[in-house]
C-alpha cells in the first residue's frame, strides 16, 4: 500500500515522537506506533486520508480500469482544489 510511504516520509522529515504523532494525529500512542511500523491493517482509507490532511498532505485518487493509485503531495506545493477556489472549503 503506497498511502503510507508519504506518511512516514513527512513524520520522519518533522523528527517526530509517537506521542507528538499520536497528538497531531488524534489518536492514541500505541496506534501511532502501529502507523510507523507500517501496520495499516487497523487504519481505513478514510483514516489515512485525515492523517494526511492533518500532516498538511493533500491526496488526488485517480481511478483506472479495476483499480486506484493514490497520488500524495505536500499541501504547502500543491494547486488548490477547485472547490477552495470557488469558495466550498471547509
């Protein structure tokens, strides 16, 4: 699963502790230390996606033929989303 790749990459790139993770992330310590260990089996595609977004991460699923690729980039460089654009963020 490639959506945990970015996740770790941007944790390990702040030098953050489980417990600051567990903080940012809202959620509790030992789970933290499941996500840095690449055990995703506990975590939906939903959850993933809010970690994301709570590490400044944004995510674009394209669809194909039988399948998604999740595509990550940070926030901070992405283009904004049409709907900010036009006023429908959150």
């Amino acid at each position: 699963m490639t959506i945990w790749r970015p996740l770790r990459a941007e944790i390990e790139a702040r030098g953050l502790t489980q417990v600051q993770i567990a903080n940012l992330l809202q959620m509790h310590q030992p789970d933290a230390s499941l996500l840095v260990r690449g055990r995703l089996d506990k975590f939906s595609m939903t959850r993933l996606m809010q970690f994301a977004e709570r590490l400044g991460l944004i995510v674009q699923l394209i669809g194909e033929t039988g399948r998604s690729v999740a595509a990550w980039a940070p926030a901070r460089i992405a283009a904004p989303c049409r709907a900010a654009e036009e006023g429908f963020a959150r």
